[in-house]
C-alpha cells in the first residue's frame, strides 16, 4: 500500500499537468477566435474603403439608379469626411482645445 502523502504528490502533479495543459488550450483557442473575427471583419465592410465605395456609387450613377447630382452631393460627403479624418490625423487636438470646445457646447 503506498503511503498517502505519496498518492497526494502524484495526484497534485497530475492535476498541475492537466491544469497546465487547459491553460494553454484556452489561450490557443482565444488567439485563433481573435485571428478569425478580425479576418471577417477585415474583408467584408466595405465602409472602410472609400475609394471602393465611391466606385460603387459611380457604378450605380452610371446604370441610372442614381442622379448626377446625387452622385455628386453622396461623392463631397465622402471627400469631405476623407479630408477631416486626415486633418484630425495630421493635427490632433490639444487637451486645452478639446476642453474649451466642451465648455462652449
């Protein structure tokens, strides 16, 4: 018969073993979770891409579900957010002027 402090050992480094093992499964499996979201999310929103998006409004004014003029009033948003977001990256906002536009409002 084997003693019980022995029986507890191999129990324990079992356990520790298993435990170890469940760990690591855990944080592969989050890894491949994170990896194949970010490929869905990467490849279908066409939002992202501007360019793409006002080739598509160009497809649709040219076989007539849009008007010219609508093409050209959707294609100035576009262009005009596209040239925010670079001035916003080009010169971001000091913390004295985001502050003070908070107290305006």
């Amino acid at each position: 018969m084997k003693a019980p402090a022995a029986e507890m050992e191999k129990f324990i480094h079992t356990i520790t073993f298993y435990g170890i093992g469940l760990v690591i499964a855990l944080i592969v499996m989050a890894f491949v979770v994170h990896r194949i979201r970010n490929w869905y999310r990467g490849s279908d929103d066409p939002a992202d891409n501007q360019d793409e998006i006002i080739r598509q409004l160009k497809e649709s004014a040219s076989q007539g579900e849009l008007t010219d003029e609508e093409f050209r009033s959707i294609k100035s948003r576009i262009s005009s957010q596209r040239q925010d977001s670079l001035r916003n990256v080009a010169s971001p906002k000091s913390e004295a002027s985001i502050r003070d536009e908070k107290k305006t409002r």
